[in-house]
C-alpha cells in the first residue's frame, strides 16, 4: 500500500542552460497516463538499454512504478509544459532491498526521452535521488547497465560511482555508489 505522506519537500523547480522550465518532483499515482505516454514513447535503444532487453513494461508494471511506497522507494520525475500539457522527460528511482539485512542498499535507475537526453535532467536528476536517498538513510546505491551504454557510464562516473565489469557476463557493468562517503566531483 503507498504511503500516504507524499514527499512535497522534494518537489523543486528548475531551468535548462536554454531556459526551459523544469519541474522535478516525486512520482504521484495520478501520473499513470503520463507515465506511459512517457515509456510508449521512448525509442527502442533507450528502452533496450533501461531493461536490458527489447520487451516493452506491462500495464501493472506501469501501474506499478506509478503507485510508490515512499518509505520503500522513491522515483522522481522531471516533467515540462509541452503545448499547455505536462509532458514527462525523464524519471530516476531507487527501491530498497526486502530484508533488515539489505534495507540499506538501493538498486536505483534512471531514464531519459530521446528528445531530452544531453540536457544535463539525468545528471539533476540523479543529484537528487543521492541526496534523497542519503536523507533517507540509504548507505549504498547499486545497479547494473550494459556494457555499450556509454551515456550511463559517463553519468555514472561523473556522480562518483564504482564501475565494474561483471566477471559473470561480459556484456554488464556494476554501478555501485556508497552514500556514506562524499561523492568525488
């Protein structure tokens, strides 16, 4: 069940260097429409490279990534006014894990519309799922990209995180990022 305190402290707004407003802000239940809009309209590399395979998410799944337990988990989305309508460009996310033992580790991720990325909202976004996570109490960051996906990794490398090549499966690199030690600029 989602909690019922939205987190409004974290609603923030924002500008592009061209000046385009930006409003970043928790996802809510009511943006499930926008949500998949969102998704529908990502190109099938930028889908490809956020799940890590062709498949497209399913109406729950949807749902699912809409309806937050904030105490769990935490996604942010960056949106703008597109012709009177809020549009979604982006949205980063961290869920924690299930037990005492991992609650303080997050697998996070992060995407961004084709016609949005290289604008600098993946890094902003980014910024302040650490800084949300850390206020949280989140100890570590932690996730996996693919190998080829120069964009995450340039991020990745430039918010700090760890990157390792999976001795398991040439074709994945691990991100890891410890909240409890100053982020390297």
């Amino acid at each position: 069940m989602p909690a019922l305190d939205y987190p409004s402290h974290l609603v923030e707004d924002w500008q592009l260097r061209d000046g385009t407003p930006v409003r970043i802000r928790p996802i809510r239940a009511d943006d499930l429409a926008m949500h998949t809009a969102f998704v529908d309209g990502l190109s099938k590399e930028t889908g490809y490279h956020r799940l890590l395979s062709p498949r497209k998410p399913q109406p729950d799944e949807l749902w699912r990534m809409t309806h937050i337990d904030y105490d769990h988990e935490l996604a942010l989305i960056a949106t703008t006014e597109v012709d009177g309508v809020e549009q979604q460009m982006g949205v980063v996310r961290y869920v924690r894990g299930e037990t005492p033992e991992t609650a303080h580790v997050a697998e996070f991720a992060v995407v961004i519309a084709d016609a949005w990325q290289h604008h600098g909202v993946a890094h902003k976004l980014m910024r302040r799922l650490i800084d949300a996570a850390a206020t949280a109490g989140v100890k570590q960051l932690a996730d996996i990209t693919l190998y080829d996906n120069i964009g995450m990794l340039a991020l990745a490398r430039k918010l700090g995180f760890k990157l390792q090549r999976d001795p398991g499966n040439p074709n994945v690199t691990r991100l890891r990022l410890a909240l409890d030690a100053p982020p390297t600029r």
